[in-house]
C-alpha cells in the first residue's frame, strides 16, 4: 500500500507584516464573533483568502491545511504560536480589525491568546479558497506526481470547536470528489472518530494515513503539558477505532520530552499500548522550543521537574534544537523498543530510503548526555 512517505511537524516560518496599520476606528473593520465560552474563549470568523498552504510558503515539503487558527488544547510546547500571533498582525496591518481588537486577539486579559482567540475559517468561504486551492494541487500532480496534504499540521482540526463549526469534516468532504492525493491527518481528539464514514471514502480515493498524536499514556505527564486535551485512553479508544475500520492509522509521538517521556519505561509503555490498539505505524518526534514557546514551557519542567530544568536552558539557550548525539541515540532507543512490538517506526514502512528522510525531516535534535540512570534519565542506547 503506497502511503504519506514523510511528515515533519513542528517548524514555523513566517513573514511578519510590514505595511502600515490602517485599522478603522469604533467597530468598522472589527471580524465577526460567532461565540464566547464562560472559560474567557472567544471564536472569531476568519475569511480565508486561500486554505492550503503550498510546500515553498511553510518549508514542511508537503500543502498544508489547518481549518482553525489557534487551539483549544493549548497544549504548552505548541509551536503554532508563531502562526496564531501571525494572523492577527496580518489582520490589523490589512486593515480588517480595529485597534482595539488587535491588543484583545494579541493580549487577552490574563488569556493565553493561542487557545482562548481561536479563528474559524467559515464553511463557505473555505469550500470556495478549496476550489482555487485544488487547482494549484492538480496541476503540481500533473508534473510531479501524487501530492502529500497534511490536515492538521498547526493546530488539532479536531479540537472542541470542531464540534459546533465542522470546518474539518467540510474539507474532507470535498476531498471526497478528487482522487490521488497522499493525504495525513494528525489529531488528539477521539472526535475523529466521527469521520469514519467519510475517512472510508478518502481512503478509497486517496492514500490515507490518520496520526493520533499522543506523547506518553502517563495521565500525570498529559495533565501538567496538555491539560485540556483528552486524556491517553480516549485517543488510544479512537486508535483502535480507526483501525477496526479499515482506516491507515498509528501514533504520532509528538513532542518526545526529553527526561520526560524518552526512557525506557515510558517508550515501551506507549508502544505496548499502540500495539493493543491496532497502530499500523508510528512517528517518533522530538522537542522543538521556539522562544515564544519557551515562556510557557520551561516553567512547568521547573516547577514540576527541577532537576531538569538548567538542562533545558542550557540545551535550547541558544537554538531550537540539540546536539546529534542525543539524536542518534533516541532513534536507536525507539527503533530498537518499537521493534520488540512489531510497529514499524515511521509511515513509511519498508521503505530504508524514506525512513531515513522521514527521521531527517521530523528534526530529531535533542539533548547530549542526558541523565544516565537506566530507571529514569536517557542513558545512551
């Protein structure tokens, strides 16, 4: 079965607006708000211009498509960040939020604005951006071969909001009428389930594969970094789902905490897991820590993981990644665990060449010399 031959998450790159703001003053201008949750969570409808993202303007090697713009989970090591902040000074530079909107999508009072200032692509104008966006598609098949769409590279096209909006389940839907593609969905959410019917029909018409992305089965680890996202069983629940299905489905390993969630006990727990649920594969990749995430990030490792936290600094003080030595040996680590339950490590399976660059493109750049106790830290494999 041919499938989605690489996956690389966790890199943003983005150009920040430099026109002049020319927002308008009162209400004029401002987006629609469509909802408010009690929490402080605020939904803004987002017009989109396009809705896929093509290869040259992300960097990632694959069209990238993300229905919402920032996160209910608000999972802390998030690098979409970048891209929420983004959206917001692109708006107020074009002159379509006021002032004062601008300072309350970039500083919500006492609100982490990524996960209680989400944008929603509205239904209609995204199926139209989709038709515009697919001829771009086409026409990249007819002279390079089949294309890779990953949904769900920035923020979860699952998260709660997908509940009330079904932006996502819309996308899929009209990808239902093209045939070809190599498309990848990445998700916490056991709502993915909900999909069945229409991942069925992708997967006739395409080459499907769906992520469910969990770190570690350890509940206390998911509470202190992903505290509002479900809990390991539900997405282990919806694993097996999906595979029961007849759907291409496994794990996405994403982040691998360093310290954390990179040792023996807690790789083999995982894979033991994703073995039980029916994981058809499994991408293993590591921490990156962009600055802007880094303020949310190391002070729950220094409230709740002391002992770690000068690592941390030291390793990301002056880059996003680490040394290769802690590269090479958590990939020895994992490939050698993963082996002992059969699940090959990445969605290429078979494939030496692929996997090599799939390992490559998932920036597998850690810490070196991590601590060395068998029982805990990451002693060299």
């Amino acid at each position: 079965m041919r499938v989605l031959p690489l996956l690389r998450v966790g890199e943003v790159w983005v150009m920040r607006g430099t026109g002049s703001h020319r927002a308008t003053k009162g209400n004029g201008g401002a987006l629609p708000v469509l909802d408010r949750r009690r929490r402080g969570t605020k939904f803004v409808e987002l017009p989109p211009r396009s809705v896929i993202n093509s290869p040259e303007s992300t960097r990632m090697g694959f069209w990238s498509l993300n229905p919402y713009v920032g996160c209910e989970f608000g999972c802390t090591y998030c690098y979409a960040r970048y891209a929420h902040r983004y959206v917001v000074e692109r708006a107020h530079d074009d002159g379509r939020i006021t002032d004062v909107e601008f300072a309350d999508l970039q500083h919500p009072r006492g609100l982490e604005p990524f996960e209680h200032r989400i944008f929603v692509k509205s239904r209609d104008a995204v199926l139209s951006a989709l038709d515009r966006d697919l001829n771009r598609v086409r026409r990249r098949t007819t002279l390079d071969g089949p294309q890779s769409i990953v949904v769900g590279s920035g923020t979860d096209p699952y998260q709660p909001a997908e509940r009330q909006y079904q932006v996502t389940r819309t996308v899929l839907a009209r990808l239902r009428g093209e045939r070809g593609f190599r498309i990848g969905i990445i998700s916490k959410s056991p709502l993915v389930t909900r999909d069945i019917d229409i991942l069925r029909d992708l997967a006739r018409r395409h080459w499907l594969s769906v992520y469910v992305s969990l770190t570690c089965v350890d509940v206390r680890v998911i509470k202190i970094f992903e505290a509002r996202s479900p809990m390991p069983h539900a997405r282990l629940r919806a694993l097996e789902r999906l595979s029961g299905a007849g759907i291409r489905a496994g794990l996405i390993v994403a982040p691998i905490l360093p310290g954390i969630t990179d040792t023996v006990p807690q790789i083999d727990a995982l894979m033991r897991a994703a073995k039980a649920a029916g994981a058809q594969f499994v991408v293993p990749i590591p921490l990156r820590l962009y600055p802007d995430v880094q303020r949310r990030f190391l002070p729950l490792v220094e409230r709740h993981y002391p002992d770690l936290a000068s690592r941390y600094r030291t390793a990301y003080g002056s880059t996003w990644n680490a040394p290769e030595e802690y590269v090479t040996a958590l990939r020895q680590r994992f490939h050698r665990i993963a082996s002992i339950y059969g699940i090959p490590e990445s969605a290429a399976e078979g494939e030496e060449e692929a996997t090599h660059h799939a390992a490559r493109a998932a920036q597998l750049n850690l810490f070196a010399n991590w601590p060395g106790e068998e029982d805990g830290g990451f002693e060299r494999c």
